[in-house]
C-alpha cells in the first residue's frame, strides 16, 4: 500500500468525542461507506446506514448532540443495528 493509500484510508473515517453531552460519547462517521456509529454514554453503540456527510457535520457542530439524535435519529429513515460487543 502506498502513503497516499494510507492518507486517504486515514481521511475516510471522521470521528468526535462529546465531552459535554448527557447522552451522545462520541461518533464515528465512514465516508465511503456512509456508515454513523454513535456510542452513547451507557456504553451502548449503533449503526447507521445511509448517512449523508451534511448530516453528520451538522450532528458534530450542533450544540446540542442529544437534541439533534431525537429529532433527526432516533426514529428517522436511517436503517439502524445495535453493535453486540
């Protein structure tokens, strides 16, 4: 694999820690893919597919991450899987 591989497959995965949210951790954004991973702060994390990269941007910058996961996740159009550890 070259260095440019290596950048690229570094860039491809956009990840974000929340230290200040009640219920969100942290995300992990695949852009290729379009996959969302969100741990909670339980410990709990799920998938989603399908997820545009606006969306995600406006999930990381929002001031409110738990507010946004209610209105545009929690039972919206994204087809979801509980990650078993």
């Amino acid at each position: 694999m070259s260095s440019e591989e290596s950048i690229l497959d570094f860039e491809r995965v956009q990840k974000k820690i929340f230290e200040n949210s009640e219920l969100i951790y942290s995300v992990e954004y695949d852009k290729i893919l379009m996959e969302l991973v969100i741990c909670f702060t339980t410990g709990v994390e799920y998938k989603y597919f399908g997820v545009d990269q606006q969306i995600v941007d406006k999930f990381c910058s929002d001031e409110s991450p738990g507010r946004f996961f209610n209105a545009f996740f929690r039972k919206g159009p994204f087809k979801t899987e509980k990650i078993e550890k």
